[in-house]
DNA sequence: AGGTTGTCCTGGCAGC
DNA sequence: TGCTGCCAGGACAACC
C-alpha cells in the first residue's frame, strides 16, 4: 500500500514526464475513480490546463494546474501508468487479451498518463483551490517538511488521548503515514503501539519523532532505488520488505531480540510489534 | 471538538 | 481440484 515514501517516489519520478505539459484529452474509463465527482466534471476542468506543478501533499499527489488542481489518491492499489501515445493508450487500456486496467487517462502533449486501480479505491478528482479538497484541507504536517519539528510532534502527540498506533494513522495530525511505517515507527523507537499518546514522556516522544523521520527516509531510499517504472503495469517496488522489522512479520523473530513478533488488531487493522522491545 | 464506527470495493485466500 | 464466502485496508461522513 503506497503511503508517504511510495507516493513520494512517483511524484519525483512523475516531476520530469509532466510538471509543465499541457492535458490535451481526458479518458475516463472507469467512472468511479472520480467519483463522488462526475467524470464529465473531471474531464472538462482538466482539459486544456497546463500542469504548472506537480506535488505531493500526505498520501495525495498533486497537479497544480494553471487553473485549479487535481489530486490522485491510491488508497491501497492504485498506480500510474504511462503511455507513449494515444494509439498505445487506446491498443492496450481495458482489453480483454492483454488489457492494462485503466481508471482514467491524461493524454499530455507528450505521453500519456494513466491511473489505475482494479480495487477501486483510488480517486481523482478537480478542485477549484486547494481549500475546497475536504480531504487536503484537513491534513495534518508533512513528516519530511520542516515544520515537522520534535517539540511540535510532542505538542501533538500531548493533546491526544488515542493509541499511539491510531495517533499515527491520523492524517489529521500526521500526514503521510499509514499502517506499516506506523508499525515501523513505534518498532524502532522501542514504543508499545497500545500506549495513548499524551501518556509519553519527553525523552520518548523526541525518539519517536526521529524514528519516524529515520523510517521514512530509509523507506524513500528503497523506493527510489528503482525508481518506479510507469510504464510497467506489474511494476511495484522491490525490496522493502527487506528493511521491515515488525510490518507483516507475525510470528517471526524480532530483528533485535528474538522474540517472535504479535500482532493485534487495533480500530479495525493490523499491528505487528515485539512484545519484548516496544514498552 | 475529539474520538469512534460504518461504508466503499475487489483480490486473495481460508475453508469446505 | 473448484467453489463460496469472508475480509483487509485508507479516507471520510456520520454519529456520539
């Protein structure tokens, strides 16, 4: 599932291919991707602009546009694809003998931009500003911006009773993590991911604060060494598992201790700590 | 206002 | 082996 590292990844991959194109023609293919948006809706605002931007805000990337924007979500499956051209778009995209599943296309002025998620999930939509995204509005800091500071974290971290584990999936205040780089924190700053947030000490909340930024950025390394290929639809990235020290790995030892890993759910998803070394 | 719950989808897999 | 049924997972609306 993309979270912060992965979606920052695409958006510096995408950078080169289309910050500066003009959209020439829409596809959609899939109409629920935009939805509760219409798709006509999504097609005509985006027909035409030039994309003067192209960002990552959270989990969502985005395309400034020269008027309005538009942001991509890939919730757990979505991906980008790219195409050379028209011909290749409409030859391959949706078709019975090998088909690439396409939710909707940007046909730029050079190459063409695909998003696509069989699981539908994923969204596209158009905005007028930044400000009528209800989604953006509320997002919590970037974990690789500045502002991302230990005393503000611990600020933060104070004024919330919930788990640790459900603090972190809040995008509200942390933008950008999901459940394995959560997992990952809270692993590598030794924390027990079922102690509430405002109950940390200072010493603790300053080593989650630089657990997180080490995980992501180790994370964003992994993803850019290979950088993603669009053009592959079974692309995915490589090797993060191997970096993953409790994310998926109930049952098997801890990387530090030994101890096999556990795993519960927490508000409807899966955690995976070490009993031994996250108090 | 902060916190919790239900909903949306479908691939993949457990269980028969 | 083949089929059915169940559920994870992120954002968000709707509730408490």
């Amino acid at each position: 599932m993309p979270e912060l590292p992965e979606v920052e990844a695409v958006v510096r991959t995408l950078r080169p291919l289309a910050q500066g194109r003009r959209i020439r023609c829409v596809h959609v293919f899939h109409p629920i991707a935009t939805k509760p948006q219409s798709a006509s809706r999504v097609a005509l605002q985006a027909q035409g602009r030039r994309i003067r931007i192209v960002a990552r805000k959270g989990k969502y990337v985005l395309l400034v546009l020269d008027r309005g924007l538009l942001t991509m979500h890939f919730r757990l499956a979505g991906q980008l694809l790219w195409f050379s051209n028209r011909r290749e778009l409409l030859k391959l995209a949706n078709q019975a003998e090998n088909g690439v599943h396409v939710d909707v296309a940007f046909e730029l002025d050079k190459g063409v931009l695909g998003f696509a998620d069989r699981r539908h999930f994923g969204r596209v939509h158009v905005w007028e500003s930044a400000d009528d995204s209800p989604g953006l509005r509320v997002l919590g800091i970037d974990p690789l911006s500045r502002d991302f500071t230990s005393s503000r974290f611990t600020q933060l971290l104070a004024g919330s009773k919930r788990s640790l584990k459900d603090f972190l999936l809040d995008q509200t205040r942390v933008a950008g993590i999901g459940n394995i780089y959560s997992c990952e924190s809270l692993c590598h700053a030794r924390l027990d991911p079922r102690r509430h947030a405002n109950t940390l000490k200072p010493q603790e909340a300053r080593r989650l604060h630089k657990a997180i930024v080490s995980v992501l950025a180790r994370a964003l390394e992994c993803c850019l060494h290979p950088a993603p290929d669009f053009r592959d639809p079974d692309w995915w990235f490589q090797g993060l598992e191997n970096i993953l020290r409790a994310y998926g790995r109930e049952g098997k030892p801890c990387r530090r201790c030994g101890q096999p890993i556990r795993r519960v759910a927490q508000g409807g998803r899966s955690t995976y700590w070490c009993g031994r070394c996250q108090q």
